[in-house]
C-alpha cells in the first residue's frame, strides 16, 4: 500500500460537507471549521486511514476519486457535470489510446473525466479562444495529474484551418455556436466516428441538428437531457434529497459519413 509522500494529493474527508482535496506540501496547514491539520502530518500516512484535527475531529484520508476534484476544481467557467460528462464519454467509446479533439474547454473538467479514461498512449488535443480559460483547465489538469495526455491551444475552432491533424476518435464541443464549427470536425473526424456536442438551450440544439442534417455529412443525429436525482437515507425516512442538479444542458450525438 502506497505511503503518502510530499508532492501527493489526498482527499481529506471529515464529513460530507466538509471534503478537501489537497496536495501534500511541507509546513503548509489545512484550515477548516473544525480544526486544523497540518500537511507535514499527512506524510507517511496511508490512503485509507485517519487522522484527528486540532480540534480532535476525525478526519479520513482518500484516494482522490473525479468526483473529489469537482468539488474543488478552480472554475472560470461553468462544468459540464458528472451526469452530462459520463454520457458523453459512453456515447464517444474512447478507449486508452484514443487521439480526441475538444473545443471550449473552459475550466478543463470534462478534459479531466476524459483524460481520465485514456492512457499515455492517448492524446487530447483541448482548443479555446481566452488564455485565462486554458491557464485555468491547465491548474486543474495538473493538480488531477493528468496534463500529460493534454495538449492546450489557444485558438478558434471555427477557422477549419488551425486544426492541422486529422484522424481524430472522436470530437467534443462545448460551444455556443457549434454549427459554425462543424466543418472542422468533419474534416478532423475518421470517418464514423462521432461528434459529441453539449449546449444549454433548445435553440442552440435546433440550429445545431438542422445544420447537420443541411450539411450531409452526419448521420445518426440523437439528443439526449440527463437527469440525475440523489437519494437521502434515514432509517424509517429514506427520500429523495429535496435539492437536485435539475437541468444543465443538451448532448447532441452524431457520425461522420464520407
């Protein structure tokens, strides 16, 4: 079992709402409502096990799962959520060598669930037009331990010209205007493979669907909404928690034909 060093991230859980995912850095001090705790202590420890805070509340140390960096990731931008990214990555069928184009990539978190699933033999090619938003995704990327399999290029997506490679798995768009931005993803894609399109509203939907059918070039052509509800679980009171992540946006689907 590995021994947590200077340099790791953990995730310190000390109840649901108080869930932290830090990397381990010498004289530093976690802050908390209930106590302190200090990294130097970390050190040493095992996943799995716990330590009290200064205040002598118990606090667990986790590998850190997806899920732990949503709670903490650094945004700059809205996240494309849990329920919303694990549909798009199902319906890509990425696979560990997989060679994806991402645009809009924003604060990197659906960069994050997707890197997440491929090795150092895969390769995502993440493109934005605002220098911040990259330099955001990029804090994001490296405190997941990802970054190696992200390649980030400031540009836009909707000149077919800046995307040099071809031979792409598979695109994702998270775009407000992605049918201005379709021949590019043409263009990118084998031919088959899929395009992956996430936007907020149904007049971006429609104007995105008709101009795939108007183009001749996509087939297959579904969209899909995912809601997702949490459960609360008391003995004698189980219910649906009275708050949910209700609507957050549109998944456009479709295939490349020649």
């Amino acid at each position: 079992m590995k021994i947590l060093e200077y340099g790791d991230v953990v995730t310190i859980y000390i109840d649901p709402k108080r869930i932290y995912t830090i990397r381990i850095t010498e004289n530093k001090i976690l802050g908390t409502d209930k106590g302190y705790i200090k990294h130097d202590d970390l050190a040493g420890k095992k996943y799995g096990e716990y330590i009290y805070t200064s205040q002598n509340v118990r606090a667990y140390l986790l590998k850190p799962l997806l899920i732990d960096y949503l709670q903490t990731i650094k945004r700059a931008t809205q996240i494309i959520y849990p329920k919303d990214s694990s549909l798009i990555i199902y319906l890509s069928s990425i696979n560990p060598s997989s060679k994806v184009l991402e645009a809009g990539v924003g604060s990197g978190f659906l960069t994050i669930s997707i890197a997440n699933f491929m090795s150092k033999r895969g390769k995502i090619i993440g493109f934005d037009i605002r220098e911040e938003h990259l330099e955001t995704a990029r804090y994001n990327l490296e405190k997941a331990g990802l970054i190696d399999r992200v390649q980030l290029i400031l540009g836009d997506i909707r000149d077919s010209s800046i995307v040099q490679e071809q031979a792409f798995d598979a695109v994702f768009y998270d775009l407000p205007d992605p049918w201005n931005a379709l021949e590019t993803a043409y263009h990118a894609l084998k031919p088959s493979m899929p395009i992956v399109v996430y936007v907020p509203t149904v007049n971006q939907v429609e104007k995105t669907v008709v101009s795939m059918r108007k183009s001749s070039k996509f087939i297959d052509i579904r969209v899909y909404e995912v809601l997702l509800r949490e459960y609360l679980v008391e003995e004698g009171a189980t219910r649906p928690k009275s708050f949910m992540i209700g609507h957050t946006g549109y998944i456009i689907f479709a295939r490349k034909i020649v």
